[in-house]
C-alpha cells in the first residue's frame, strides 16, 4: 500500500504540473471550489458506475449462469470505470493541492 501511495502523490505530482501549464493559478477560493466541485463530480459518477457494473450487471450475470464472455464485458466496464475512478481522484487531489497553492500565493 505505501508503494502504491508513493506511485499515486507521484500520478498527482504530474496531474498538478499538467494543469499549472493549461491554467493558472486560482483567482478566488470560488473558483477553486468550483473546479473542485466538478472534478469529484466526475469522480463519483465514475464510482457509481463501478457499482452498477458490478452489482447489476456482473452480480446478475453471475446469478443468470451468463457466459463467460458476458462476464468478462462486465468486468471490464468494471476495470474501466475504477481506472477513471482512480484517474479522477487524482485530479480532485491535484486541484486541492492548486487551491492551497492559490491562497499561499495571495498571502505572498
């Protein structure tokens, strides 16, 4: 798990320096909020949609005897979603780590 966090601040690290050469820093704490805001909302529809692949559709598909090639399709969505799950925690953390650094900035 340490590893895996180390690899994670590191995907943050460069999600950060991505989005600092696209954007500048924030203008207000409501900017922030809402560039916070939308990245966690796109996180957690990716999060949703990781449960419905595996509790409507892989779950069922297991209960129905469905073929292999059936569960497998569901258990990529799966592995797909979580990916963009994961992706998009990521940027919420980056632009966290962006309003923090915002507001040091103004106190400069």
């Amino acid at each position: 798990m340490k590893k895996l966090l180390k690899e994670i601040n590191l995907c943050v690290s460069h999600e950060l320096e991505r989005a600092n050469a696209q954007f500048p820093l924030f203008h207000s704490n409501y900017e922030a909020y809402g560039v916070l805001k939308e990245e966690l909302m796109k996180m957690k529809y990716e999060e949703n949609m990781v449960e419905i692949s595996t509790d409507d559709q892989y779950w069922n598909a297991i209960r129905s005897n469905m073929s292999k090639d059936a569960m497998e399709g569901y258990l990529s969505d799966v592995q797909k979603h979580a990916e963009n799950c994961a992706a998009g925690a990521c940027q919420v953390a980056a632009m966290a780590q962006k309003a923090i650094d915002s507001m040091n900035q103004e106190q400069r």
